[in-house]
C-alpha cells in the first residue's frame, strides 16, 4: 500500500512538473476516447436500423392462377424440405389472392383510389417466405427459381426470376452500406487508440528525460526495475483514466440532450440506445484508459529508459 501511494505521489508531482505536456496527452486521450465512445454508439444504432430493415426482409413468390391444388401443394412440399434441409428458412405462409389483395388494401390506405381502380383481383397468389438469416436471402431466393417446380406454377414461366421478389438490388446495397460502416467504425477504434498510444508514449519520454538524473540515483541506491517503473506507469494510467471520465462525462451530455431530439427528428428509424449498452461504453472506456495508459508507459520505458 506504501508503494501505491508513493507511485501516486510522485506521478501527481511528475505531472505538476510538466504540466503542459500532461494537460495536453489528456486532452489526446479524452477526445479519442470520445470518439471511440460515439464510435460505439454509432456502430450500435446502426446495428438497430440494420435489424429493423433485416426484419423486413422476406422473399415473395408469386404463383400464376393457373397453377393447379397439387402442383402448389408438391411445391409446397419442397420449401418444407428446404427448411428441413438448409435450415434457412425460418417460416412458409401461402396467400391466397383474398388475402393477397386484403394486405394490399392496408399498404394502400392512404390512397384508396388505387384499389378502386383494380379491375378485379389481378394480384397472385403468394407464398411469404421467412429467413433465419437474411444475409443468405440471394443464395435461397436462386434455389426457388430453379427449382422445375416453381417454374411450372410461377406466374412468369417465361422469367421465373421475375416472379420472386425479395428487394433485390436494394438488399445488397443495405448489407454493403452497413458492412461498410461497420469496418470504418472499427477502423476508427483501432486509429484513436494508436494515436493515444503515440501521444501518451511522448508525455512519458518527456518526464523520464526531466527525472533521469534521478532515476540514476534510484539505481545506484538499488532501488528495484519495478519500483523505478511504478510512478511512470501510474502517471499514465491517471492521464488515461482522466481522460476517460471526461469522455464518460461528454458521452453523458449527449445522451441526454442530443440522443432524444435525434430520436424525435427521424421517428422511423429505431435509433434508440439501450441503457445497458450505455454502461458497456462506460466500462469499455475505463478498461481502454486503463491499459492504453499502462501499455503507453511501460512501451516508453522499454525504449528510452534503459534499466
């Protein structure tokens, strides 16, 4: 315990020393450590939007009128073995055109001229298929087009592809928007927490330089690696947890103030942020400050400290 107090004394008179240098390695520390908090927050929204979209996502094929009771039910049987088999497939609902045109009259009803203006029933009959994973939406929609089955009762035989509809194009899109964002994000992490390392690796340098007389009085005395190391290592392990509760802090402020008029702004978007992923952050950033301020301290002394 005397040993703590003293690497704390003497890491609170290192950075009184050089004051400007330690101001400025937790103002280093404080912004990335933000910004790898918003990082969080970001990627965990666009996790949210993502999920929402994803549950949206069903594949549609269309059946031609003239399809016949047991050429539906054999395909029928079919989907039923690719749910068995690949597993993909999570549930198979067939509609018939009443029901096909019931769904329509509820998408439509702000403009209930569009149904007056139907000449009957035209749409088809439609099985609804649900996915497990909607990443393997494009490989299970070409196992319907080719199976024979379906190109007998799609009601394009010309073009089966035509009658499964899954948002094609626009799903693909989603999905490499997202991914993108995703490694840009993690990119990010990694960048902040280097450029942390850097600045931090610098303020230690600079207070190993202003102590190293000091520090050779402390061996010829015999004093141990460890204990030479100690105060340099709780210098920056205050500077990063320092840095880290300002961060929190900031983090806070938006939570409270800027989270809830964005949530207001775009109320289609489930943008809305778990309060237990809140916590997460928080400890996250606390663990980084940790260690980025130990592995900053001690990577400084193995090069310019040689003991």
């Amino acid at each position: 315990m005397s040993k703590i107090l003293y690497f704390l004394k003497e890491s609170l008179i290192s950075a009184r020393r050089n004051l400007g240098t330690t101001v400025g390695g937790i103002v280093t520390l404080f912004l990335s450590l933000f910004m790898v908090g918003i990082s969080i927050m970001f990627s965990v929204m666009i996790g949210n939007v993502t999920s929402s979209f994803e549950e949206e996502v069903n594949i549609r094929a269309y059946i031609a009128d003239s399809a016949k009771d047991a050429q539906i039910e054999e395909f029928n049987a079919f989907l039923q073995s690719m749910q068995t088999d690949e597993g993909n497939i999570s549930s198979i609902t067939f509609m018939d055109k009443d029901q096909v045109l019931e769904e329509f009259k509820t998408q439509t009803a702000s403009n209930p001229e569009i149904v007056d203006q139907l000449d009957g029933n035209p749409l088809p009959r439609t099985y609804v298929i649900e996915l497990k994973d909607t990443q393997r939406v494009q490989e299970t929609a070409d196992a319907i087009i080719g199976s024979e089955l379906f190109t007998k009762i799609c009601d394009n035989p010309d073009d089966p592809s035509d009658s499964v509809k899954y948002g094609q194009g626009t799903v693909e899109r989603l999905f490499l928007v997202v991914n993108l964002i995703r490694y840009a994000c993690i990119a990010a992490i990694v960048l902040l927490v280097f450029i942390s390392l850097v600045f931090l690796n610098n303020t230690i340098r600079l207070a190993i330089t202003a102590r190293r007389k000091e520090i050779s009085i402390m061996r010829l005395v015999g004093a141990s690696n460890g204990f030479i190391r100690g105060p340099f290592v709780m210098e920056g392990v205050l500077q990063a947890l320092v840095g880290a509760l300002l961060a929190i802090i900031c983090i806070s402020i938006v939570r409270a103030a800027v989270m809830p008029k964005l949530a207001t702004m775009v109320t289609f978007l489930p943008l809305a942020i778990d309060p237990g992923v809140y916590t997460m952050i928080y400890l996250v950033l606390l663990a980084a400050g940790v260690v980025v301020g130990a592995l900053g301290s001690l990577l400084a002394m193995r090069k310019y400290l040689k003991i």
